[in-house]
C-alpha cells in the first residue's frame, strides 16, 4: 500500500497535506530497543580522550543541557511517565532506547554496553576507537598545513563525523533531533522530534569554536559558514523526515509530526528559493511535482525523493563557499539561538 500526499499550494507557500491510513513499511520500521543513532557503543573510547587536548570545548560542553542530561534526565517525571506507558521497568540509563540519544554508552571490563555519561564528543564526532590516533597532533610540534589537512582526511576516513561535513553532520544531529522512533512517540508519548537548525544549535551554548577564531576564542561563525548551514539543515531536515515518514507503520502523532517537519522543511526550501538563486534546492523542491497544485506520491517515492535530496545536498556543500548567499542573511540573522555560548 502507499502513502498519499495531497499537496495544494496556498498564498505565502502553505500546504495541506493528506495521508491514507494503515501504510508503511512494517519491516522498516525502528522498534522500540533498536539503536536507530547506529553508534558501536564498543567503540566507544575514555569520555574524556578528546579534552586531553580540547580543553576548552570540553569544559563548554560540560556546560550544556547535553552533557547535562546524565545528572538531571533520568530524574524528570515525564522520562518515568514515557517508561511506564512503554512497559519498561527499568530507568533511562538501562534502556538502550533512552541512552540511544540521551547519554554516551561504553562496553565495560565485563563486555556489556552501559551508558557512562552524557552527550558527548563521541555522541556527535562518532566512536572513536578507530580515528583518535589518526586524528590527534600529539608529538606534531610545528606541522605543516599539509600534514594537518592530510591528518583530518585520515581522521574522516575512518569514521570521524567532522565539522567540516555539514552534511554528516547535520544528518548525525537529526538522527536524535527526529526522535525515529515511532513507538517511542506514540505509545510512549515521548516528543516527536525538536525544531533545529544548524545555526541555532550550533551558535548557542553548544557553541565550541576555539580552533577556527582568532585567539581560541568560542566566536560566532563565520556568516558564509552559518549561510551553508542554514540551507544544508533544510536540505537535509526534508531528506530525514521523508525517510521517517516513509517507516511509519500507523496513523497518530508520529506520522502528524514528520509531516509537519517535511511541510516546514519543504517552506523553509520555498523561501530560500525567493531570496537566492541555489539550483540544487530548485531541484529538489522538483522532487514533489506539483500539478494542478496537487501531487500524489507513492511509498516508493518518498524513499526515491530522499535520496535526490542527499544527493543534491552534497552536491551543494561540495560546489558552494557560501560567499554568495548573502541574501539570506536577514533570514539567518532572525534566528534564536538555543542557550547562550559559553564563552
């Protein structure tokens, strides 16, 4: 069976979007112990490897709501109030759908995977057993830009989630900030998924930008930087909710919500479209054809969409410095950062 979209196009780009009930894809569908952020826990290294020698995004990270999540989430009623509709006895820190994307699992002396901490480094950057040798300059006095540059390409190879990759690393946010998990949102009534973008995460109190400004200090980043974010997270936010939407199983609120994300991500598209001329966005807002202001699109479609829209968003961070997207500057500019930096 497929699911249907009746899109119909409104003044100021507003859609009404329609879905049969009783599709999806049961096999697909993340069940409610699967590790849908795909970290190998056993490859997880020391919580505190990276703050050897970042020492200073370390102690900003031990500042935020993420690392935080360790002392104060597992305490909250509504975390009980989710495990009691889940049936599962016991907290968040022994259930691998809690610490999935709330804390930083770890194999033990024993071979079992617990959760050792919050949000971490690795939670974002990716275990990192098989490129923290690779990716660290000790020894390295007076490299060579070259060395470095080579040493990063290393690093990614294999398996870091760099910064550099907006497109790797968006995705890695929106694995979590998606909450793909349908059971979860709906028996569970856990919230289905968060509002992000790049720049207000990245810009707020998540913000650890020593390296890259003058002096090691945690300064904004730079505005064609925070441009390519900013349409990358649409990009990739449509991508990611087609995906989610495509396993949902039933109706109720986790279909509604990744309808919603798609809706606001498709928008978000339509306005960038108006302010700055992208042809990679041109395309993929062709992904859904309108015809008389109404498309339906098929279950296989959605998964085909998605992956135009990887394809086209790569192609974009590949191609674009983000020099000449000014235009959305005023967009950018009206954003709220989530949390204040930690300076």
């Amino acid at each position: 069976m497929g699911i249907a979209f009746i899109v119909g196009i409104f003044p100021l780009i507003m859609m009404t979007i329609a879905i049969q009930d009783g599709v999806g894809n049961p096999d697909r569908t993340p069940r409610i112990t699967e590790n849908v952020t795909n970290t190998n826990w056993r490859k997880i290294v020391n919580i505190n490897s990276c703050g050897q020698c970042h020492i200073q995004e370390q102690k900003t990270l031990e500042l935020t709501r993420h690392w935080m999540t360790w002392d104060d989430r597992y305490k909250s009623p509504k975390a009980k109030r989710i495990l009691k509709n889940l049936d599962l006895t016991m907290g968040m820190r022994f259930n691998n759908v809690c610490y999935n994307c709330h804390f930083t699992a770890a194999e033990t002396t024993y071979h079992e995977i617990k959760p050792m901490a919050g949000i971490s480094c690795q939670t974002c950057h990716g275990a990192a057993e098989d490129w923290i040798h690779v990716h660290h300059n000790l020894g390295l006095d007076n490299e060579t830009n070259e060395s470095k540059i080579d040493r990063m390409l290393k690093s990614e190879k294999a398996g870091m989630v760099r910064p550099a990759n907006l497109y790797k690393m968006i995705s890695k946010c929106l694995t979590c900030h998606t909450t793909p998990n349908e059971e979860l949102v709906n028996t569970g009534g856990h919230t289905a998924g968060s509002d992000f973008n790049m720049v207000a995460w990245t810009q707020g109190e998540v913000r650890h930008n020593f390296i890259n400004t003058p002096g090691h200090k945690n300064r904004k980043s730079a505005q064609p930087r925070l441009r390519m974010m900013y349409v990358m997270s649409a990009m990739v936010d449509l991508e990611k909710s087609m995906l989610a939407l495509g396993k949902a199983r039933d109706a109720g609120r986790y279909r509604d919500a990744m309808t919603k994300r798609i809706l606001k991500a498709y928008n978000d598209l339509k306005l960038i479209d108006s302010k700055v001329d992208i042809q990679e966005v041109k395309n993929i807002i062709d992904v859904v054809p309108l015809r008389d202001n109404a498309l339906v699109i098929g279950f296989n479609d959605l998964a085909g969409a998605a992956k135009v829209i990887a394809r086209e968003a790569k192609a974009f961070e590949k191609r674009s410095s983000g020099t000449e997207l000014a235009p959305l500057d005023p967009l950018i500019n009206k954003l709220e950062v989530v949390g204040d930096p930690n300076d």
